[in-house]
C-alpha cells in the first residue's frame, strides 16, 4: 500500500502544469535504438565510449545518450560519433515521458549510476523495455525523493533486469533501499577505454623498416599557435639524439601547406607522408594531413605530445587513443575537454604535463629511450584495461538482449 501511495503522490505532483511541446533532436533510427541516459556531472566521456564500441559491435545499431538538461538547446554536447545521437532528457511530466517514448521506441535502456525519473521508467518497463542499471553509486541514491520516499525508489528498482554497483557504498546503499545481495553485481567502474585506432598493416611494416630503429616522437592535432613551440623542442631534442624524427599532424589538414613552408623556412628537412617514396636518414620531420592515420603514428611513436592543449581552445585531445597503442603522453595544460582522462593517466605515471618548448624537449629526450617509454606505455595500458571489464559485460548484456528481441520477431 505504501508503495502505492508513494508512486500516486509523485504522479500527482510531476503531473502539474502544461510543460513545453517535446522536440526531439532527430528522428528515430529505421534500425535498432539502444537508449543510454547519463545523469552523473562528468560521465559523458565514458557513456560516449560505450556508446561507440555498443556501435561497433552490432550492425546497424545507434544510441542515443540522454542528459540532464541544465541549459539551453545551444549547450547540448555534439557527438563525435556518427550513429551516436546526443539529447536533454525532458522532464518527468506523464506527457513528455509519453512523447519521448514513443518517439523513440527504444530496444534496452542502459541507465547510469542513479537520479532515477520515476514516470519514465515506469513508461519503458510498460513497453518492454529492458532495463539496465550500471555504475551505481551512493551518489545517485541520495535525492530527497530517495530518502523520504524509499518505497519508491524500490519499485523503480525492480523493473531493471540487472543491477551493476561499482562500489562498496553503492552496493550497500542498494541494499539499504530493499535490494537483495543476489540481485546486485559488483563491478569496476564505467571509464572511458580508449579505441585501438585502425592501421593499414601493410604501411606499418614498410614505414618501420623504412625508419631502421630511429627514435621516433609524434605531435598529434598541432594548433597553429603551438607549431613553433613543437618545433624549438624537436631542435633542442636533435641535440641529443641526431636521427630523432618528428611526426607532425596538424589539427587542421587545411594548414599542412602552410606548417611545410614554415618547417622548411627554419631550416628542417621535410617529407611529406603521402608523397612517394619514405623518409631517408636525413629527413628531421614527416608531416602527415590525414586523421584516418593517427592510428599508424601512434603505433610507430613510443611516446606522443597531444596537441590543442597548449592554448585555450579545442582542449585537448583523446588521451586514450594514445595509450591504448602503446604510446607514452606528453600533454599541455589546456585539456579540459579530456581532463578526467589525463588526470587518470598522470597519476599513473603514464602521462606527463608539459608548459613549453625546454620541457617538452627535456621530456621527449628521456622519453625515447625505450625503457623509459615502455614503463609509461605499460602503465597507460593499465589503467585502459581497468575499464574495460564493465564495458564488455554491458556489450554482451545488451547483444544478447537484442538477440532475444530479433529471434521474437
């Protein structure tokens, strides 16, 4: 009964007032849809990762991540992913839950670390809807409505078909709100894992041979502004180490033209990858223009400066991309964008802040010496695969559950 009264009380109260019209982001997918909603401040990145390897896995599959709304339309985050669509949640009006669920229709519903919206789970477990509760935690449980109303909130966590905590606390929180030990599962914590960028076999094992063991450093995603302090780095570092080759990319393909004319102005020896041919023993400095191909650099490169973090702007790039391959990190400060990721490598030893053109010199010298480089590639690839065991049993959950779905059909 209370669990009764608990549930009309809210309906009541979220059913209020004439809300604004729903207006979705996109149509919905001709193909299946899995729905991921990420409440937690600072957990984009991660469900972004999931989101994509969910993609990856599955033919023709799209997500969509939902958010909190906590601005305009204007703020909403843009996806780096193609079949991955990014929204605001609506509020939990009975009206707008009834619009967005039959907008979309989703497939399974992934549903990270808490804050739950009681009509709108309540709505997608009537449409069958599987439900999946992962990265719980104390945090997510500790509204006012979790407090006072915990009849409520057990309810709602009934209609999830699995249950992940990824802590000591969340767990006991759960228990606390009426779960059984037997119903919740205890696993790592959601963490963005970092993509084995792809590489052309073929061009990995020409251009190595091509380098004959020289040392090799690779600047990805160089910003205008920060192509002089790369390349007064690259000279103090020739210093000491005369073959020493430089990989440029710039963060731009647009300027390539222009940071060859500057390379070559000051006096470096330039190959342009793409043209025929590979670098000689007296090229200082290889420019590639092509994303598709950070993968190879990566692979070729112990040790990497991510680019656009010198000076605000773009802040950052994808610190795990480089050390999934094997790649050492040097960094700027400027990384907002990514700064979970970068702080998570640095206090693993695995990647290094730089402030200019001497440290970045100084920590490029000490870094291509292969036991340096290996110690900091193995520890980035310590903390990727620490994320990797929640990510891979939720990939499984939701292609079996799909798999369910499509054999019912």
């Amino acid at each position: 009964m209370a669990r009764s009264l608990g549930l009309t009380a809210y309906r009541a109260y979220s059913g209020r007032g004439s809300p604004a019209p729903f207006t979705p982001v996109a149509d919905r997918p001709e193909d299946e849809l899995v729905w991921c909603h990420a409440p937690e401040p600072g957990s984009l990145l991660a469900i972004q990762d999931l989101a994509a390897r969910l993609c990856r896995s599955r033919s023709g599959l799209r997500v969509l991540i939902t958010l909190p709304k906590t601005g305009s339309t204007a703020d909403r985050p843009i996806s780096t992913h193609a079949d991955v669509l990014i929204d605001f949640l609506p509020e939990d009006h009975p009206a707008l839950v009834a619009a967005f669920i039959d907008h979309w229709e989703p497939n399974a519903c992934i549903w990270a670390w808490g804050q739950l919206r009681p009509n709108l789970v309540l709505a997608a477990a009537k449409r069958h809807c599987p439900l999946f509760l992962i990265d719980a935690d104390s945090g997510g449980f500790d509204g006012r409505r979790d407090r006072w109303m915990g009849d409520l909130t057990f309810d709602l966590l009934s209609h999830f078909s699995a249950i992940f905590a990824r802590s000591e606390a969340g767990f006991t929180r759960l228990i606390r709100l009426g779960l059984s030990r037997e119903s919740i599962e205890m696993t790592s914590a959601l963490q963005p894992g970092g993509q084995a960028l792809p590489c052309i076999d073929s061009d990995m094992a020409d251009l190595s041979a091509a380098l004959v063991g020289r040392p090799v450093w690779f600047a990805n995603k160089i910003l205008q502004d920060e192509l002089s302090t790369v390349l007064r780095a690259h000279r103090q570092a020739l210093q000491l180490s005369h073959r020493l080759l430089l990989i440029v990319m710039p963060a731009d393909a647009a300027q390539a033209d222009s940071f060859a004319n500057t390379m070559t102005e000051q006096g470096f020896r330039v190959f342009r990858w793409g043209d025929q041919g590979y670098p000689d023993s007296s090229t200082q400095i290889m420019l590639a223009d092509d994303p598709a191909e950070i993968g190879l650099f990566y692979r070729l490169a112990p040790v990497s400066f991510l680019g656009s973090s010198l000076h605000s702007g773009p802040g950052g790039c994808d610190p795990f991309e480089a050390a999934a391959l094997g790649s050492a990190v040097l960094y700027g400060p400027k990384v907002r964008r990514f700064l979970p990721s970068y702080t998570r490598l640095a206090a693993e030893g695995a990647a290094r802040i730089v402030n200019d053109a001497t440290a970045l010199a100084t920590a490029v010298s000490r870094l291509i010496a292969p036991d340096q480089a290996a110690v900091m590639a193995h520890a980035g690839w310590d903390v990727i695969s620490r994320g990797a065991a929640l990510t891979d049993k939720v990939i499984d959950l939701v292609q079996e559950t799909l798999d369910q779905q499509e054999a019912h059909r």
